[in-house]
C-alpha cells in the first residue's frame, strides 16, 4: 500500500477508513478468507493470482474537481457515516461521488478536501509530494464538472471552470483511466466506454483547451526535460493558495520539495525552477519576458510569464546545414570551429546554489547604451546597444540604463549573454540498461559504439559536427542582459520583448564563462 492514500472512504458503509482499518477491512473479509483457503488447498498457487486477488481488493477511485462554497473537511466526516450527513453544499458533491465510485463496483474511494489532515504539516507535506502518484494508481478517477449541465454539446468541457484550476493539471495528466461527470452526474457526451481518455472526441476537446497534446494526455510521464512547455500548461490557471501554483506541479516535473505555506508565490515559484534546473540541466525555464523573480533575477516574478509562445531558434535547413559544411574548408575556420566546439563541450552543467544560478554561457560585452524615444506606453525604457561581436540592437525594460560609450565609460560592466545550451552539441544521452533488450545491447556494441578508426571519414564527421555548430550559433538567438554587482557576480535585466541578437564576428564566441547570476 505505499502507493496507496493514507485515508480512504469506504464506499460501502460511508465511513473514512486509515491504512490499518483498510488492511483490517480485508484480512476480516471474505475475499481474504477464500483467499487463505485457496492457497491451502492448493499448494502450487501462482504468487501471481493472490497478488492480482490482494490488488482487486485494495483498487481505489480517486476524485477530481473544483472546490466551491463549503468543503466537508477532515472533521466533519471523522467517525461518521458520510451518506447520513445533510447533503448540502460540498457534502452533496462528496456523498454523490462515493456512490459513482460504488456503483461501479469499487469499495475505496479518496477525495481532497476531506482525506487530508490540513492542520497536520507532515499529512500536508506528504499528500502534495504524493498526490500526483496516487492519482497514477488509482484504478479510475472521476472528474466531476458542476457547471456543465445535462445533455451539453462538445466545448462544455473546455468552457468549464475546472478547466482553470491549477491542481486539476496533474489530476488528468496522472490517471490512466478517467471519467468525466456532468452536474447531474451523469457521463459527459452520454459517452459510456469505461476510460474517457480512449474518446478521440474528448481528449481532442481537452487538447484543445489546454494546448497539451493528446498523446500526453493519455499516456504522460513526469519528468524535467522540456520544462518550459508545462510550464505554459499551468501558465493561465489559478489556485486558491498562492503558493499552489508551483506546488501543484512538483508531480508533473517529479519533484519532491517541502510545501511551505507563506513563503509567497515568488519564492514556491523559485525553488521549484531552482529544483529542475540544478536536477536536469534544462535551462528552458530561463526563457520569458516581464518582471524578474526576487527569488532570482533569471527567473520571472510569476507563472504568467509562461504563457506566451517560448522564443523559437531558427533553425538551419538540409540545404544550408549542408552548405555550411560542404563550403571548401579553410583552415581558420575549421580551426575555430573545432576549438569552438571542444570548449563548450568542457562547460559543467548549470547548477543552483543558495538561489545563485551558475550559468555556463557565451559572452558578448556591451560598449554602448544610447537612449531612444519609446513606443511603448507606461514606464518601459527604449535603448540602443551595441555589444562587441553582436549587431546593434534595440532593448525594452522597466529599468533605468545610464548611457555610455568609448568616449563616456561606464563603471558597471553590463553584458549580452547567450546561456550554453548543449543540446546544440548533437551528443546522445545514454540510454538507461532499462531500456535496453539483449538485442538493443548487441546492435550498440556491434555498431553504433565501435572505437571510432583513426581515419579521414572519421575526422571528416567530427569537423563536419564542429562547422554544423558553428552554423547554428551564427544564427539569431534570444540573448540575456546583465549588469555587474559589486560583489562582482550578476543580476538580469527583465525585459519586455524578446532581446534577439545575431552574431556579426565569429571570433567573439571565443569568450565563454560561467556567470554567478543573483
């Protein structure tokens, strides 16, 4: 039962049951004394058929949707029979779910707003870390909208208010089977197939409302690549709390932080960011314009950041790929390419310390910052900047930049960075022996990793790889501004549009460092 709610309602007498009671519930039932008796009487039973007998019996429904006026919570429905309780409000909602769940055949059933302990931090810490795992293993989830009426039409669902709450995220990613209930209780579309997430119509549906495609939602796995993109799942949605807006997704990425209620958004936004990068490397949740968090200057003041599109790279075609690459090679610039590429591919990881992020990047030092009048309304700030390597550029922020030149210097040191992203370095992560067959394994080391020969094709390839890079970091790219401390590590500067720059000198990439950025 470590996958198992702490709580569960017993469907069948309407009262909450604790781990023991539920173990006690079946170690005192028939199911458990037939069990015995089988495995008595024969005594080549396959371990396999009493694990699939425990499992039926311990199957739970877990319960999805929005919380509104008066929730039955924990003390409400201690050591009392749920469907005797006045149906009013919220324990209307939770009586009608524990019979959904009964009727079809299930004995365990948990909801949130009754099955956790809210004035217990541990209870509390522990179903925000777990409630994502809980949902996986639940044997159904039940998705109860209260504002889609009987008999509505496709769109009802993305219309509804669950739809724009930020727990209920993880509640549909997490669930293998899931049912959606409309507020009479009965099915959504009139669809009567046992798993509402093999319904093209609805998953299409849910799609399109949330912009997550469908084959996440029917078979999503947690993990940290490729943060920015869930990030703008939740980028528009909202909680009651405000730190649950980050908390909510510590399933999602696979995260396991301690819920400190109080500490503001800013900072639950924080170290959640804080957790992926130093975890996984993956550097896409620095990508966003607005205000800076005051938990760290590169990252945004609050989730809404998210909800624009992230900036694309433009990416190099076959033909030019080939181009670059085909061109007759002089000696200088594949010289620059190799050494280019063997420097990056040096670079540790980025890595969080104490809210300082460690940023390996490639810098391009500003020498000129020269007003410009604005078009932007409010108090955002035009400059024209101009940085050794990079094309002039324009630059919108809230802050205020002291202009300076060759001829009128600056003390603080302000520079354009482009933060290291190796996936441009073309290797391969290394598959996990998990993944691997006996046939995977063969193919590798018959193949793919032979000692590479000592030959022209060889080195052909590996400068082939070097040029293809230097091809692609010539390309524009969204660049960071950041201005010097006196401590002598960095801060960011929000901008309000993305700051795009092109490389002008190829020489300049040479400068490559890592950057402690407050």
């Amino acid at each position: 039962m470590e996958n198992t709610p702490p709580r569960l309602f017993d469907t069948f007498t309407g009262r909450l049951c604790d781990r023991d009671a539920v173990i006690h519930s079946f170690k005192t039932g028939k199911s458990y004394a037939e069990l015995l008796f089988s495995t008595m009487a024969c005594s080549d039973l396959r371990s396999e058929r009493i694990q699939n007998a425990v499992s039926v019996f311990f199957q739970y429904v877990m319960f999805s949707h929005r919380w509104e006026g008066k929730e039955p919570l924990l003390h409400d429905i201690q050591g009392k029979n749920v469907y005797e309780l006045n149906p009013v409000g919220g324990m209307g909602k939770l009586q009608s779910f524990c019979k959904a769940a009964r009727d079809r055949g299930y004995r365990w059933a948990w909801s949130d707003t009754c099955c956790i302990d809210k004035n217990n931090n541990i209870d509390l810490q522990e179903s925000v870390n777990s409630m994502f795992v809980w949902y996986r293993h639940s044997v159904l989830t039940i998705i109860y909208l209260s504002d889609v009426l009987p008999s509505s039409k496709s769109g009802a669902l993305a219309r509804s208010v669950w739809n724009s709450r930020g727990w209920t995220v993880q509640e549909f990613l997490a669930p293998r089977v899931v049912l959606f209930y409309q507020r009479d209780w009965t099915l959504y579309l009139d669809d009567q197939s046992p798993n509402h997430k093999e319904s093209v119509a609805i998953m299409q549906e849910l799609a399109d409302a949330t912009g997550i495609n469908p084959q996440a939602l029917v078979s999503f796995c947690p993990e940290m690549r490729g943060a920015r993109e869930k990030l703008q799942w939740s980028s528009k949605r909202e909680t009651t709390l405000q730190e649950d807006i980050a908390y909510s997704l510590f399933g999602t990425f696979g995260v396991h932080l301690h819920p400190i209620y109080g500490e503001k958004r800013q900072n639950a936004l924080g170290r959640l960011l804080q957790e992926i990068v130093a975890q996984s490397g993956d550097i896409s949740c620095l990508d966003w314009v607005g205000k800076s968090s005051e938990f760290n200057s590169c990252l945004p003041a609050s989730i809404t950041a998210y909800a624009d599109p992230p900036f694309m790279l433009q990416s190099l075609s076959e033909n030019e790929m080939q181009t670059s690459v085909s061109l007759p090679r002089h000696a200088e610039v594949v010289g620059l390419a190799s050494q280019l590429y063997s420097t990056l591919d040096q670079q540790t990881a980025p890595r969080f310390a104490h809210r300082r992020l460690h940023l390996p990047c490639i810098v391009f030092t500003v020498s000129q910052i020269a007003p410009r009048p604005s078009q932007e309304e409010g108090t955002y700030f035009t400059y024209a900047v101009e940085a050794n390597g990079l094309h002039d550029l324009l630059i919108t922020t809230e802050d205020t930049l002291i202009p300076f030149s060759c001829t009128m210097p600056n003390r603080q040191k302000l520079l354009l960075i482009r933060p290291w992203d190796r996936n441009l370095l073309e290797l391969q992560d290394f598959a996990q022996p998990s993944d691997l067959g006996d046939d995977d394994v063969h193919s590798i080391e018959s193949e793919d990793y032979q000692t590479p020969p000592s030959s022209p094709s060889f080195e052909s390839y590996d400068a082939g790889r070097a040029l293809r890079l230097l091809a692609r970091l010539r390309k524009p790219f969204r660049a960071f501004l950041l201005a010097q401390q006196w401590g002598g590590e960095y801060k960011r500067i929000a901008a309000d549009h993305d700051i795009v720059a092109e490389v002008n000198d190829m020489t300049s990439m040479m400068d490559i460092r890592t950057l402690e950025i407050l």
